[in-house]
C-alpha cells in the first residue's frame, strides 16, 4: 500500500482528476483478491487503474483505494493466440506478435494503452473497420470478483442467468452501457463494462496470420464533399481494413509538424489495404480510384516499406496529441465526442456536426477519426469558461442527434465517469435499472469503479 497517492494515479489523459486514500499495486491474483476482500470487509470503494490513455475518467478514482493492474505482465506469443496479463501494453503485444509473423487486430490510436484498459472498454481503433473491436479477439478471460473468485472464462461458455435483451444501436462500433442479448457468451459480459464488474487479470487473446503485401495512403482531397463521396464509394473495396478521416481544422493544427501537407488539401483520408500481391492488380484499382474521386494524386502520400508505413501510423497518431497540446494549453478540459450512426446517416451526422461547430467555434474545433464506421471524433477547443460550457452542452447536443439517427453515444472509449451521464440518453430507464441489476449481482456494495458507467445506487 502506498500513501499518498501519486498523482498520475488519479488522472487519465483527458485532464480528468480523481482523489483516493491509497494505492496498491498486486503482482498476482492472490494479493489482488486479498485486496477485495479487505475492501469488502471495510466497505471500502476501489477502482482498477490502467496505463492512464482513456480519456473519459473511468481509472480516475472517486475516493477509496486505486489499484493498479501493472505487474500483471504475462505475455506469452502462440500460434494463432497469445496470453497476455492485463498490464502488458498495447505496443508490447503488438511488437512480440509481429516477431513471430502474426498481428493483433484491434489498434486502438494510443499503443501505450494497456491490455486490460483496452477490454474495459472494449477499444476498437482504425483496423476495426474490417476486424471489428476487442470483443471479437478475446478467447478467453480471468476476472477478479468482489467475492473474492476468481473467474476462468472462454469463448462459448454460457451466461449462468437470463439475460435482459438490450436494445442495440445500428452501428458497427458501440461500448456504451453492457452487453446483454439472450445466449451471450459469459465472458462478453466482461468486455466493455469499465471495471466495474470485476477485474481482468489475463486474458487469451486471438493473432492473425501477418499480411505479407499492404498499401498504405494518406489521400488529400480538396473539400468535405469529395472526401465522403470517396469514403461512399470505397467502403466495399476488398481487403481494405483502415478507412479513416481528417478535416481541413486537422490538417491545419498538423502543419506545423508537418509543412509537406498540400495546402490545397482540405481533408485527407487515410486507407490501408492487404494486398494480393506486392504489385498486385489492387495498385491499378486504385490509380483509378485516385482519379474519379478527384483526389489531389500528385500531392497524396503513399508506404512503399516498414519505415513509410510507420511514418503515416505517427501522422495519424500526432493529430489528437496535438489535440491534447492545444487542450492543455487553454487550461480546460477535453470536449471530445466518441459517438457513431449508421453508416447511411453519416452524410447528415457529418453536416450536423459542420453547421453547429462553423456557427459557434469557427478555427476551435476538429473532426477525425473512423469514418468508414461512421464514427468520427469531434474535439471542441474551448478558449474561454463560456466557451467550455457551451461546449459541453453542445456535445450533448449531438449525442442527442446520434441516438436520434440511431447510433450510439460511446462508440469505443467506454464512458466512463465524465460522459456517464449520456448513458441516459441512449436508454430507457427501464434498461439502465437492469444493468443496475448485473452491477448489484456482481458487487453488492457497489465498491468497484464507483461512479463510472452508472450512478452509484446505495445497496438498500
């Protein structure tokens, strides 16, 4: 046990600040449970903390103890899986993977994430648009309970009670609220409920057999209109797995670091495709492509290697670090929105976004992100207290929208504590009261992540 706490404990990368009384740091399951069980016995709140990448407060404690899940650091590379502790970070699985020639699919933007961060909110990332999210990779689970149990999970085994059928967005992307449906597996339960119904420890997770052949692009285009009219048309190209965005506000905050960006670009879209071949017919496809979209060609950039290819994965990973600059440098907050449509509303989700932030934060806003799941980020940039509030209620504002056009208020960052409030928008509350049943199920007391996902409800 460690007191005081220190303060990159208590804060997650959206600024976001919480308060415990202690912090302890288990390297097994045994000393992990010994610490539940002593905070059952006192009724003392706790919250598991992971690498401190989320951006929505879920592992910023609301008083109580933190637990930090770092040494849980088992990794160990298989054919076709790896067992990975829920410690080991994103970047350490991805690179012992690709030593052996395989890959792990989901790529959340910010590799220092930690494993067991990225199945509590079950993260997804730009390789999603073909793989899916994490849920879909995970083969096997050990979850820590308040009980002091621990449970040992794998794909197919059942759900040991009956399931309340949960109304579902039309997405391809949602990690908002769990996930429930009649004859789920146990362990999707886990995925994506924020810590807040047990702690992963380990998890068995899938790898794929690396693609020898890829082509990778960042694709300016000179306006909005041709850059969805471009993402329309290539959704169904075969074997692309990244289909990603950025507007003209991006490219603008980028050109300092990056002066090579045409300045006649006004958006980019950033592709990668598995190809048949190193100079397969994929190349020719797409010279085509390049041409009827009206892409800006000559200016795009394109991997010829490794080394290219990394170049564009630090472009598209230095757009929300620079975010995150002007952020801290106004002194307030994040404002940024995780929410997703169905991909037939993207068009009027888009233009939703664009009418609200030209009128009100004309050169303070930016739009990124998945869009070829219709799920883009906007990131207000607030330079006054008046502008912050606004701000706020105007991302309320478009999750209403969202919802409306039936998509989903968290699409893969969870909601953790400081978006937990829009749960409320994306169900009755007849379904939010029984989550507060699963959650009562597995924590009686209500200790574990108190105040993320939903409103603490004192056990009567």
């Amino acid at each position: 046990m460690t007191t005081p706490v220190p303060q990159d404990y208590l804060e997650d990368a959206s600024g976001y600040r919480g308060n415990a009384e202690a912090l302890f740091l288990p390297a097994t399951e045994e000393e992990l449970l010994d610490v539940l069980r002593k905070a059952v016995a006192a009724s003392t709140p706790v919250t598991a903390a992971g690498a401190g990448t989320g951006v929505t407060g879920g592992r910023c404690p609301k008083g109580g103890w933190v637990i930090s899940m770092e040494k849980f650091r088992k990794l160990e590379i298989h054919e076709g899986y790896a067992v990975v502790g829920s410690g080991v970070l994103l970047r350490e699985l991805q690179a012992a993977a690709q030593a052996s020639g395989q890959f792990y699919a989901p790529d959340p933007t910010e590799n220092s994430s930690a494993i067991g961060g990225n199945i509590a909110a079950n993260a997804s990332g730009s390789r999603s648009f073909r793989y899916g999210d994490t849920r879909r990779h995970i083969r096997a689970l050990r979850v820590a309970l308040m009980d002091g149990t621990v449970l040992a999970l794998r794909r197919g085994d059942p759900l040991p009670f009956a399931a309340p059928p949960i109304p579902m967005p039309g997405t391809t992307k949602h990690s908002a609220g769990y996930w429930l449906k009649p004859g789920m597996d146990y362990l999707d339960l886990f995925v994506g409920s924020e810590g807040t119904l047990g702690i992963v420890t380990e998890a068995e997770v899938q790898l794929l057999p690396a693609p020898k052949h890829l082509l990778t692009g960042v694709i300016f285009m000179p306006g909005d209109d041709a850059a969805l009219s471009a993402v329309e048309a290539w959704r169904g190209t075969p074997l692309l797995r990244m289909l990603e965005y950025m507007d003209a506000g991006s490219l603008d905050l980028l050109r300092e670091k990056y002066p090579e960006i045409p300045g006649e670009g006004r958006a980019a879209l950033l592709i990668e495709q598995e190809l048949s071949a190193e100079d397969g017919p994929e190349m020719e496809e797409w010279a085509d492509r390049l041409i009827e979209s009206g892409s800006l060609e000559e200016a795009s950039w394109f991997a010829a290697n490794a080394a290219d290819r990394e170049r564009f994965r630090r472009f598209r990973h230095a757009l929300p670090e620079s975010v995150n600059d002007v952020v801290r440098r106004n002194g307030f907050l994040k404002l940024g929105s995780d929410y997703a449509v169905p991909f037939a509303r993207n068009r009027e989700m888009m233009a939703f976004y664009r009418t609200h932030l030209e009128a009100e934060f004309p050169n303070r806003y930016v739009i990124f992100g998945h869009i070829g799941d219709a799920h883009v980020h906007v990131n207000i940039l607030p330079t006054a207290e008046e502008e912050f509030e606004r701000g706020k209620q105007l991302m309320i504002e478009f999750a209403r929208h969202a919802v409306t056009l039936g998509g989903t208020v968290g699409a893969e960052h969870g909601l953790g504590k400081r978006k937990a409030h829009l749960l409320r928008l994306q169900y009755a509350d007849e379904v939010i009261e029984a989550m507060k049943e699963i959650k009562s199920r597995f924590d009686p007391l209500w200790l574990l992540g108190r105040g993320t996902l939903l409103e603490y409800a004192q056990p009567s």
